[in-house]
C-alpha cells in the first residue's frame, strides 16, 4: 500500500511540469477535500479504507508537488 502512495506521489511533480503546478495544486487540493468528507461519512470499513488510501495518495501528492 505504502509502495502504490509513494508511486503516486512520484508521478504528480512530473505532471506539474507538463500541466502547470497551480492545476495540479487546485485538483490535489479539491481532492483532498472530497476524499476528507468521504472518509468523515463513510459507514463501511472497507470504503473507509479505501477512502484513506486515495486521500494518503493525494495528501502526499500535494506535499510533493507543491516542492
């Protein structure tokens, strides 16, 4: 799980080259609010997993991409 978040957060700086690092840091941003509510509703543990996982992976993204 720790290998696929850090795979991810390698690819956004490359993507902020070719976008831009303000699109990237808006969309990082709005979905690290998204993936922040959906894990604050969500009533099965199995979708409250996966939800931390897509929202370590976009909150790692943020750090690195913001660099």
């Amino acid at each position: 799980m720790i290998m696929c978040v850090c795979h991810f957060s390698l690819c956004f700086p490359c993507a902020s080259y070719r976008v831009g690092r303000k699109p990237i840091l808006m969309a990082t941003s709005l979905c690290q609010f998204l993936f922040g509510l959906a894990v604050a509703f969500t009533g099965n543990y199995y979708l409250f997993v996966a939800m931390r996982f897509l929202l370590a992976m976009v909150s790692l993204s943020l750090a690195t991409s913001c660099v």
